[in-house]
C-alpha cells in the first residue's frame, strides 16, 4: 500500500517578497483558490493509498492543520525541530511508518511504499503522474529505490540533474548532479542521458532505512534515537529536538540515491516544474496579447513578457520588458528575469539585517485565524484581527498595553477578569493594562475586530498566557519565542 511521505519543510526563500519563513510558498495559492500543499494532496486522488504523512517545520503546523481541515484530509503532521534535508527527513517517515504498522525494526514483505512527494511543486497532468506512479509501485515492490527523473526541454540551472542510462521504461541511476552553470545544462541538454531531478521517489520503508543505515550509518542512528524520544501532543508528532539536532544534514540523493545498487529512475512527463522561481511562475501561468501575467490592479502600456503581482495598490508599468515586479503590503521586489537567482542572495542579506520582512508578512496567520498590523507608532498600534467561526485568542493579560477592541462584524463573546459578556457590531470595548482576558468567536460567520493598542511597550513578547486551546501554554511544545509570542 502507498503511503504518500510529504515534505513541507522549507522557506521558499527564491519567491520573496510572497513567500517567508513562517508563511512560504507551499501554503500559498499561487495558481488557483488551493496552496501548494493542498494541490499535492489533491494530487493523490485516485491513487489506493493509505492516510499521507506530511513533516514539516514545527512552527508552520497551524498553518498544515488548517489547510488539511479545508480540504477534508485525515493526514497525520509529524514536527521536525530543525530542517536537516531530506535523507534525515525521508528516514524520519519511514521509521513512522513502520512503527505504525507495528513493523518497527522489522524486515516482512507487507510493509508501506513510502511515496516521497516535496509540497510546493507544480504538475499539470495528473493522469500520467498517476500512471508514472503505478509503474514505480512496480519495482518499488521488488526491492528498487525509485526516482522520477523528468526530461529538460531547456538548459535549466535552477535545476539538480540525474545523469542515467539511455532512456528507456526504467533506467540505471549514474549519478546525481548539483545545480549546474549555464555551458554544463547545455551540454547535459545535448546528450540526451540527463534528466532533472524531480524530488520525487518511490520505495519500501524498510528497503530506503537499510540503504541509509549502509551507507550512512550515522544519519540512521540519529533518526531512531529521534523516532523513540518522540512525543504527541494535540494531534502532533514532535521528534525529540535532543537527539535530532545532532542528528548530519544531508540530502537523499547524496547519502542514499547516488551510492545505492538497487536505484533506478523511472521518466515523469507530467508537466512537472518545482516552482523554484519568478520565472516558472511566469511560465506556468496564463499569459496575455503580449505575454505577461498579472494578478492585482496592474496596469501595462507598451510592456511584454512580464510578471506583476499586487496584493493592496495599483501597479503601472510602461516600456517594460522580461521584468518580475512582486508588490506586497511591506515590501516590493524588481527585478529582470536574468537576475531571479540572486533573490535568494538578497533574502540571505536581509537576514544578515534582522529584517522583519524576511520571516513574516503583515498579515500573519495564527490557530484562531489572522491579524494584520496596520499602523504602529511610538505607544500606539493598530490591527485588524479576524477570528475563526467557534476559535478563540489564549486567555492572557499583558504587563504594558491597554487594549481597545471594536467589534466590526460577526459577534464576539469577551472575557474581562470574571465578567464575560457579548458585543456585535459597531460595539466596543476596553482592556485595562493588567486585565485576564479573551475573545471568542461563537457565530458561524468571522468576526472581524480593529484592536487598538496603547502604552509604554507594544512588544509581542508582552504576554502572559493562562489558558490556550491549541496547546501553546505546554512545556512540551518549547516553543520558541519568535513564533508563540506574536500574538494572542
């Protein structure tokens, strides 16, 4: 039986401005009303396969749980304290995977074929991925290690490569290659016996785990220590931060793919792309008379070949051409198609600076729903929250700030100290400084509220939670305080 391994760890880092380090690009909805994460899962559909395991970064598993439940998928989240590439990643999967069939440690034929799929890739037609898969199920049952290696039509170099034999139904793997320069993808164009790397395998746990313990005996080591210092809470699996974190950093191509006898690569042609820059995205997308795209108030004279996305304010562009214009709410990205690989360049040069812009947006989602600063200033700032149908904010109090909340639509049932009380519309209220409190959402549509922050510290870490229904007051989460103390 398949069990679909998704990899939803990553920060996306080569699509800023839009995507972020607590918001990227596997959970945005770029190409239609699902995110990236959702399409992959979507993606699986009429395939015989068990419920999928999706790891991801503890710190976006909110945002999973959420995307899953709008979709209906029973999925199970496991939480990977620190991202250690993929080998540690897919051994993390297939030792779960085992333990749930209560196979843990053991060699019997009935055991899952792991179906390694990253989260934030494109693929147009999902019949031959499907039948792509199938025919990989085959030699996954008979001991192979699968990969799914696609055909280039250009010299791509934002691209890995796999160098395999001639291409036929299944071939022998060769080698893994890095992103390559410009002169080495052509030649690899040219011959004929290069394929990109796709990301994607196929194989049983047991046979991926005898292979990494093989050849990299102390990755494997690592991940079992890991798997059984592991804990669950609120329908999470956390691997233990201890023993993972000593755990090499290395890819499955390199620790396992490359160095393994029984590898071999199967062709995918799907219309596969891994969404790895502006430029996929322009080309993935729906072009106009002269070859832009466009989302938002965007309006071009006499301009060609571009991409322009706004999300809050009308964009004009005249005489422009082959140029990726990205405007959010904070920041706004130009550049040319040429120089799209150099954003990860600028993003690591705003880490550098502690810019804010780099980890979140404006608009930051959160359990309970989402807020979006709107204006600060020295002892003011003003947000709008908008709180989910049945959720609810931490019950907390704050040392510094007063709050003002107005209560714009959708009825909010309020906590202050003892007293709980309900205000719909046109409503308010008022939070002294050092006052217990809560907001709730007990209607059936969202509640929106314009929440007006007073006093001589505005700081997110100004917060004392007592209660929290999404498990953020437990030791066992060890949190860090960038993402829990945001906010509520």
């Amino acid at each position: 039986m398949i069990l679909p391994l998704i990899l939803a760890g990553g920060t996306g880092s080569r699509l800023w401005p839009l995507s972020r380090e607590l918001h990227p690009k596997q959970f945005l909805n770029i190409f239609g009303s699902h995110t990236m994460l959702q399409m992959t899962l979507m993606r699986l559909q009429g395939l015989e396969h068990t419920p999928p395991f999706i790891i991801c970064n503890e710190q976006h598993r909110f945002l999973v749980a959420e995307q899953l439940r709008q979709i209906d998928s029973n999925g199970v989240i496991i939480l990977e304290p620190f991202g250690k590439n993929t080998a540690p990643t897919v051994a993390i999967g297939a030792l779960l995977a085992l333990k749930q069939n209560d196979n843990f440690k053991s060699e019997i034929p009935d055991e899952p074929v792991l179906l390694v799929l990253p989260a934030d890739h494109m693929i147009n037609d999902i019949d031959k991925f499907q039948q792509a898969v199938n025919e990989a199920l085959v030699y996954a049952n008979q001991g192979k290690l699968v990969a799914f290696g696609v055909s280039p039509d250009k010299p791509e170099i934002g691209y890995g490569y796999i160098r395999a034999s001639k291409k036929k139904k299944v071939m022998n793997i060769e080698q893994f290659i890095e992103k390559p320069d410009l002169p080495t993808a052509q030649s690899f164009l040219k011959s004929g016996n290069y394929y990109w790397n796709s990301g994607i395998f196929m194989f049983r746990a047991n046979d991926y785990l005898n292979e990494l313990k093989q050849f990299r005996s102390d990755i494997y080591a690592s991940c079992v220590e890991s798997v059984e210092h592991m804990h669950k809470n609120n329908g999470y699996i956390y691997i233990s931060k201890e023993h993972f974190f000593k755990c090499p950093t290395e890819s499955i191509d390199y620790a396992v793919m490359e160095k393994t006898k029984n590898g071999v690569a199967i062709p995918l042609e799907a219309g596969w792309s891994d969404v790895g820059s502006w430029c996929s995205i322009w080309e993935i997308l729906q072009k106009d008379l002269h070859d832009n795209v466009q989302t938002g108030d965007v309006v071009q004279f006499d301009s060609h070949s571009n991409l322009v996305n706004s999300e809050d304010k009308l964009v004009v562009t005249i005489g422009l051409k082959d140029t990726i214009i990205i405007n959010t709410k904070d920041a706004l990205l130009v550049t040319t198609k040429d120089n799209v690989q150099k954003i990860r360049q600028v993003v690591d040069e705003l880490g550098r600076k502690e810019r804010n812009e780099v980890k979140i947006h404006r608009e930051v989602h959160r359990p309970w729903g989402k807020f979006d600063s709107l204006e600060c200033g020295k002892r003011y700032q003003v947000k709008h929250l908008t709180i989910l149908p049945g959720q609810k904010i931490s019950t907390q109090m704050h040392h510094h700030r007063a709050e003002h909340w107005i209560i714009v639509s959708g009825s909010a049932l309020i906590t202050k100290d003892q007293d709980s009380f309900l205000l719909t519309e046109n409503e308010s209220t008022y939070i002294p400084l050092g006052t217990v409190h809560t907001l709730e959402n007990p209607g059936l549509i969202p509640l929106e509220v314009i929440e007006v922050q007073t006093g001589s510290y505005l700081g997110e870490d100004d917060i004392v939670r007592f209660e929290d229904q999404y498990g953020r007051c437990s030791s066992k989460d060890n949190l860090s305080e960038s993402e829990d103390n945001d906010l509520k």
